[in-house]
C-alpha cells in the first residue's frame, strides 16, 4: 500500500516563496547586475547556531548581521526564512497520514502553525514595515494559542480512527500541501517584507484549505469551530497581505 505523508519527496527541497503577484516583480529585484539571480541555496540547520554566540540573542545578531551584509555588498542572499521552512516541512515531512480527517489536520496544522509563528518573528526581527510587524504580532499570539489547543487535543484523542474515506482524506491533504509548497517556491529578493508576504500567502491558503476538508468531513464540533475561526482570520489576513502588496 503507498504511504502517504503530508509533503511528497520530491518538495522537500522547495524551501522559497511564491505567489500570484509577487512573482514577476521579485524575480526581477532579485537579479545582480549581472542578470544571474541570487543564490538560493537554503539554510538547512534548524535553529541552534547562536547557542554558541549567546543564545537567541547571538543567533538573531548574526542574521541581522549576514542579512546587511549580503544587502550591502551585493553579494548573493541567504534566505532568512530558510531555516522555519525547513523545520516545518521536516515535522510535516515526517507525519504519516493517516486518513483520519480530525487527527490529520491537527497533526499536521501544529508544525504548520510553527512554521507561520517563526515566519513572523524573521519578520519582527529583519522586517522595516510597521503594519508588517503588528500583522506578525497577530499571527504569533493566534497561532500560539491554537498550538496548545491541539496539542491537548491529540493528547485527549489518542490514536488516529481512520474511516471508509481514508484515501480521500489523504489525498485531499496531499494535494493541499503540495499545492503550498509549489506556491512558496521562488528565490528571495532581499526584501524581508516582501519576501515575509509573498511567502505567507500561500501559506495561510493551505490553512484555509485544510480547514475546508474539515468543514467538508468532520463531524467534531471543537474542530469545526477552530475550522470556522482558521478560515475567517486568515481569509482576512490574506487580503490584508495582498492589499500590502499592491502599495508596495
């Protein structure tokens, strides 16, 4: 029987951002003189390089640092949204559907929730745009909370019930995070709100479109209104985010 997983093989490598309208301008602000792009290459390690440059703080010092640096030398840029991708795509990566529609979404939304939260706090760090920041404010206390929700949730529910509908289920959720994947996979401009938004678009959508295949499946009346609440927020969120980026 194929094992299905929340991200298929072949995106794990698909670590940058896309989305309609960010595309054809950042592909252009992402080009040297030269006409070659900047490097893409992403940062796989997962969060433990300032431990030996005082903690967090010497972590975020050395990015901030590596992020003027590169802006102001010209020379190719690191991704500072890298390492968050990698470590949710890694814990999504990781996760067996199971075909059980309540546990999977919750299983899966917990990483996908962490990788938004560290999303933002890239932004609250390196990003300049003040409605940028309070947007990433929102997310991180929304998203927190509804992270500990689940997390007590999986521990009350136990082990995954999967029903007649495990195929579709699975492929429903397949489809979606490949679908998130390919949205956010372009190289970085070096505009840390552009790159912020353009990334996090797409990303909210799969939210929304989980929350859908639980509207459409689940029967559970606490999944259902969390559902409700993922749909409505980040629907606005995302207007919000494309609204940004039509005066920017």
């Amino acid at each position: 029987m194929r094992t299905h997983t929340f991200l298929s093989v072949s995106l794990v490598g698909m670590l940058l951002f896309t989305v309609s309208g960010c595309t054809k301008h950042d592909m252009q602000h992402g080009e040297h003189a030269d006409g070659q792009m900047r490097s893409s290459m992403p940062m796989m390690q997962h969060g433990h390089q300032g431990q030996h440059h005082g903690g967090q703080h010497g972590e975020r010092h050395a990015m901030h640092h590596n992020h003027q640096m590169g802006q102001g030398m010209g020379m190719p840029m690191k991704d500072p949204f890298a390492t968050s991708m990698a470590a949710m795509m890694r814990d999504m990566h990781g996760m067996e559907l199971s075909g059980d529609v309540d546990y999977d979404f919750v299983a899966g939304m917990i990483p996908h929730h962490q990788g938004a939260i560290d999303m933002a706090k890239v932004q609250l760090e390196l990003g300049q745009d003040a409605t940028l920041h309070a947007l990433s404010r929102d997310i991180i206390a929304a998203q927190e909370e509804e992270i500990a929700f689940m997390r007590d949730w999986l521990v009350a529910y136990g082990e995954p019930r999967p029903g007649d509908n495990r195929d579709a289920i699975r492929t429903a959720y397949d489809r979606i995070n490949q679908a998130m994947m390919r949205d956010m996979h372009t190289p970085p401009t070096g505009n840390v709100d552009r790159d912020f938004v353009c990334g996090m678009i797409p990303h909210h959508q799969a939210a929304v479109d989980m929350a859908e295949v639980i509207l459409a499946h689940s029967t559970r009346a606490e999944l259902r209104r969390m559902a409700e609440d993922v749909i409505r927020e980040q629907r606005r969120e995302i207007a919000e985010m494309e609204a940004w980026l039509v005066q920017n």
